[in-house]
C-alpha cells in the first residue's frame, strides 16, 4: 500500500512537471550584442520595393489619430511614406530610401501602413517622394532604405513625446 501512494505521487508530479515545461516553451532572455564595427542604421538596412501612392490613400495616416495626436493627411508634395508593420513599430521614423538603380536618394518619414506591402519588403511613397527618385510613369522601382535622424525641416513634425 505505501509503496502504491509513493508511486501515484511520484506520477503526479512528474505529470505537473510536463505540463509546467510546456508552458515555459518559447520563453528565454533576451541579451543585446554588439558585433564587430555594426551600428544600429547597419543593422535596419534593408531592401525591396519602392511604389507610390496618392489620393484618398493619403488621407488619415495611420500611425496618428491615436496616443493622443491628432489626425494627419499628407499631400502628394509630403516626404512621407508607408510601411507594412505588425503593430505601429516604423511610426515616426524616418528613412533614407534609395534607388538601386540611379542612386539617387530621399528622406522620408515613416506616418502609414501600407496595406499592399509585406513586412520589411517595400516602401509606398507619395508621389513627391517618389518623384526624387524615379518618374511616377516607372511605378516600381528596386530600392534599399535604412533608418536615419529626422532632418529638422521634415514635416510632420508631430510624433510621439520622447521619455
């Protein structure tokens, strides 16, 4: 009979054992590295497709109307652009984009998703952005952006407070 009990109680907790370890699966910690000269712009560099986009599209920008901003249209003159994000982490960041092809450049400042890119693979850019680094008529373009410091004179100006 004890050996019985001894042996249910010793199922028992090798049964809670199990059911504790899987509910651990996926949990770790998580550690910041540096390696070798990269830097954090090194790091964000990224590439895929450049497309623009205008009209009704440009109205309400999706990363404002919320955490207490107020709403936000851009015009086709606007540097702004569109990403797809998970949630709103490209919001107010600003992007230098790049050609592939001609090398020729523009800052832009992340204010919209985009609806029609995949994540980390495209910027949708309004047509004055666009406009600095290919004609409208080429409609998509190859190019590579990578995070940068917003230049003072980018508008909007608006963005979250920083802590």
């Amino acid at each position: 009979m004890k050996f019985l009990v001894t042996l249910c109680v010793l199922v028992v907790v090798c049964v809670i054992q199990v059911v504790q370890a899987t509910q651990l699966r996926g949990r770790g910690i998580a550690t910041i590295m540096q390696f070798g000269n990269s830097t954090v712009s090194d790091l964000e560099k990224r590439g895929g497709r450049g497309t623009w986009y205008s009209g009704a599209d440009l109205k309400n920008a999706a990363c404002y109307d919320r955490k207490g901003l107020p709403k936000y249209s851009a015009t086709i003159h606007s540097m702004i652009g569109a990403m797809a994000m998970k949630q709103f982490e490209q919001c107010y960041k600003c992007m230098k984009v790049t050609n592939n092809k001609n090398k020729k450049s523009v800052v832009v400042k992340i204010v919209d998703k985009c609806a029609g890119c995949k994540v980390g693979k495209a910027i949708d850019l309004t047509p004055g952005a666009f406009k600095k680094l290919a004609d409208l008529d080429v409609g998509v373009i190859d190019i590579s952006w990578k995070t940068v410091s917003c230049p003072k004179n980018i508008k909007p100006k608006m963005g979250p407070k920083k802590a």
